[in-house]
C-alpha cells in the first residue's frame, strides 16, 4: 500500500503531483502514488500559491511572460498586506508596492495602488523600485524549495527521500515545523535580458524563453544542496541539514552567495 512521503497516510491518491508547478511551465516532472491528495491540496493552497503571487519567483514569472494555466498572461501584484499577521513579518517599510503586467509584444508595465509613490515616480524623485523579500517570503521560498528537492530526490531514490535524512525538511515542507527560518543562499547571475533568445528560421522569429532551471548537488559528501534558478535569481538550500556551514559557499567558487538566516529569537 503506497504511504504518502509528507504525511505517511495510505492516501487517497487519485491525483497527479507537479514537483515543479504546472504554472511555471512543468508537464514532465511528475509523481504518482507518492504525494496524497491531501497534501497535495495543501501544497497548492498554502504554499505554490503564495510563491506564485508574493515572490521573486512570481515577479519572474511575470516578468518572462511564462502564460498561466489558461492561457493568459501573467501579472503579479507584489504588494504587502497592510497589517502584520502571523509569526513571520510581512511588511517592511521600505518596500514599493508595486504591480507588473506582461503584454503580448514581450513588454512589461508596471502600477501601483499606493498614490504617494505615483507621485514619487511620476516627479522623479523616485527612479528605483524596492522590492522586499521579507520574512514571510523567505519561509514560504524555502518551504517551496524543500517540497520540490525532497520530491526531486525520490524521483531518482525513494528510499533516500524518504529516509530520516530528510525528516526535518519533509515537516518543514509541510507543516512549516522548524524553529526560525531555514537558511538560504541567495546569488545573482546575468541579466534580466539573458532569459530571452530571439532567432530566425525560415518560417520567422522564434523567441526561447528560459523559464526556471534546477540542480541537485551532494556537497563534501555531507550536505544535499538544491539550487534553483529563476531570472537573475539563484537560489540554494541544504535538504539534510538546516545549519549554514560556510563550506556550502565554496561549493559555488564563481558566484557571491549571501546567506540568509533569522534564528526562531528574532521573532519574539
Ligand atoms: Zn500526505
């Protein structure tokens, strides 16, 4: 009898599940019998649909034009909510509330609810977007990429994903269960511009957009490391041990890796 790899429950599992969500252009990378409609339904609901609407990743999506599920185009409204709720911070004062919307002829165009900003923008006095990651995010991206590298990882090794090895990122994925923030590093790479490649064959143009890209490496024999790319943003996190050893740095000796941690104590 299959025993789903987040909850362990017999199922039901009547439906498919997306390692990557279908939204982000993902209709390969599929598992069957693994994740139960129950978690899966939690996935969808409370975590892909906030990275999908409030983060980095929403913002690319947009900003590469990457169609949603029916065929429109994206746009994101990366605004805050206006109170804080919740453990984690939402709101940073410094952060522009903004919206972007993608048009058929590849361009973006951007608003804002916030009259004061307009204002700012339309004088000049502003002539830089700000856009916050803040703690909420960062706890909903990793919970993300915990979910996608552990179901990665069963892809090729169900025994190892679902082994203790795992246990803490598997809870953290799915009931968000950890003291503090899982650790990130975080680089930039290129140029929002190098996401796009026009080419001509005999038929026209042809645009390739690169939506996401993903590897999985075994750091020193001691740390699974997921990377994942999205426009300039780069993304890693360690699946079998939440502690930000600074060897995982050297691991990537060609790009500035910023690390991002709040201990459970900076939320009290
Ligand atoms: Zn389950």
């Amino acid at each position: 009898m299959a025993e789903c790899l987040f909850c362990s429950s017999n199922g039901l599992f009547s439906t498919v599940e997306h390692i990557i969500p279908e939204s982000l252009g993902n209709d390969d990378l599929l598992l069957r019998d693994t994740v139960c409609d129950s978690c899966q339904n939690y996935f969808g609901k409370e975590v892909e649909q906030f990275v999908l609407a409030k983060t980095p990743l929403a913002f690319w999506r947009t900003f590469l034009g990457i169609k949603t599920k029916k065929g429109k185009n994206p746009a994101v409204n990366l605004s805050q909510p206006k109170i804080d709720k919740g453990v984690f911070p939402s709101v940073h004062p410094a952060h522009d509330n903004m919206e972007f919307i993608y048009h058929d002829d590849g361009s973006l165009s951007f608003g804002t609810e916030d009259l004061e900003l307009e204002k700012k923008i339309v004088s000049g006095e502003k002539e830089k977007l700000i856009l916050v990651s803040t703690p909420k995010i960062l706890y909903m991206l990793g919970r993300f990429f915990c979910k996608v590298g552990i179901e990665l990882i069963y892809s090729y090794n169900p025994e190892l994903a679902k082994s203790g090895v795992f246990e803490k990122a598997r809870r953290y994925a799915r009931f968000g269960e950890f003291n503090g923030l899982w650790p990130l590093f975080h680089f930039s790479k290129g140029e929002p511009s190098d996401f796009r490649e026009y080419r001509e064959d005999e038929l026209g143009l042809i645009e390739n957009v690169h939506c996401y890209s993903y590897h999985l490496f075994l750091c020193i024999e001691q740390y699974w490391l997921f990377l994942f790319s999205m426009g300039t943003d780069n993304w890693i996190i360690s699946l079998n041990d939440p502690f930000p050893n600074p060897i995982i740095k050297e691991a990537f000796p060609n790009n500035k890796l910023n690390l991002i941690w709040y201990t459970q104590n900076e939320f009290k």
